[in-house]
C-alpha cells in the first residue's frame, strides 16, 4: 500500500461519526488535519476509522535554497522573526535548525508597511521557503508567496467556570486574519492560502 505523507496543518480527510482523529491530528471545522510531519495512517476499528499520523524517519540533511520548510516561530520583534525548522519538504529533522525571517521577506507587496506581530506570534507553525543565506548559522527564511504563511496559530489559552484550563486552535477566517471560535477573539496573521475556500470561518454580520 503507498503511504501518503503529510505536513504540518494538511487536511487529510472529512471527520464525522465514524472518522476519527487520533495520534498526530486534530479536527477543525468537520475536517481531520495532521499535526506534524509523516505518514497518514487508517485503522478500522468496530464500525470507526481511526486516522493517525506517524512521525517520518528522522534524517540528516540541510535544507537549499527553495526548498520549502515547516518552521515554529520563536521570537518576534519589529525587524524580523526567529525561528527553528523542524521540517524540510516532508523530512523532519532529527533536531530543528535556526531561522530567520525578516521584515521584507514577509511578502511581496508593500514591504514598507509590513508589522511583524500582525503576521507572526511566539508558536506559531508557519511554511516558508529558503532564499540565499545572510547570517552564518542561520537560514533565510521567506513567505512572499501566497502558499506560505502560518498554518497553525498560536493557540488561545482558556480557563473554564470549573477551572479547567486548554488551549484552543485559531482557525483562519481571511487571508489576513484567525479566528478562535471560543472566545471570537481576532488575531492578524499572515495566513497561508494552503486550505479550500469552504474551510474559511464566515465572519459574523
């Protein structure tokens, strides 16, 4: 049977009564997304399918300049934001690598008016592509193209009436913006076009 790869933030399939999240998913929205990089795996159990991601074999290698990359942010200030790449394509690496994405990498368009924090925050898992190394040590990282961007945001923190504490994952309801569908608290991000516009959260009138 081939094995079907999958990153960080992929729809992997339809959730309902009898498709279930597992292991390396979470479900948003009436869909099944992984939640690391590796090899989707179906498991039939009483009348259930059982849908799990397998963490892929660790290897050693660098990434190159296009390659495209699963990086969790880190650090972000005014200039740029810090990161450590944890994927390259569908390989996870076997410890992360440091990245750095600047201000005018963010986008293609109106680089000047570019705010760091209204694209980014601290967790954040985004795609980004590698360009031409500055830093020694560092990789360059990129998100001009529509494709790239945050694909999972920082989740919110929430407490309960009886104290119980969470998190929960913001979903995108614009390019430009996540949503946490608890709380309606908005975040600005730079959200990668990677999902179907039915996935999108309509705003409230």
């Amino acid at each position: 049977m081939e094995e079907i790869a999958a990153f960080p933030g992929q729809r992997i399939c339809v959730a309902n009564e009898n498709t279930i999240s597992s292991t390396g998913t979470y479900e948003r929205l009436g869909y099944i997304y992984s939640s690391l990089a590796g090899i989707v795996e179906t498991k039939d159990e009483d009348k259930n399918k059982i849908i799990s991601v397998r963490a892929s074999g660790q290897k050693t290698v660098l990434p190159m300049v296009g390659d495209v990359v699963t990086a969790r942010v880190e650090i972000v200030n005014q200039r740029f934001a810090k990161c450590q790449i944890i994927c390259i394509n569908d390989i996870l690496l076997n410890r992360p690598l440091r990245g750095i994405l600047r201000k005018e990498d963010v986008r293609a368009t109106d680089i000047d008016r570019v705010e760091m924090y209204k694209n980014f925050r601290p967790n954040d898992i985004i795609l980004a592509k590698i360009i031409p190394q500055i830093e020694l040590h560092t990789y360059s990282l990129s998100t001009a193209e529509n494709e790239l961007g945050v694909v999972i945001a920082n989740p919110r923190s929430i407490i309960t009436s009886s104290g119980k504490y969470f998190t929960n994952p913001m979903v995108p309801i614009s390019w430009a913006k996540m949503k946490c569908p608890l709380t309606g608290v908005e975040e600005p991000r730079k959200v990668a076009k990677i999902m179907s516009e039915d996935s999108l959260v309509k705003r409230e009138q």
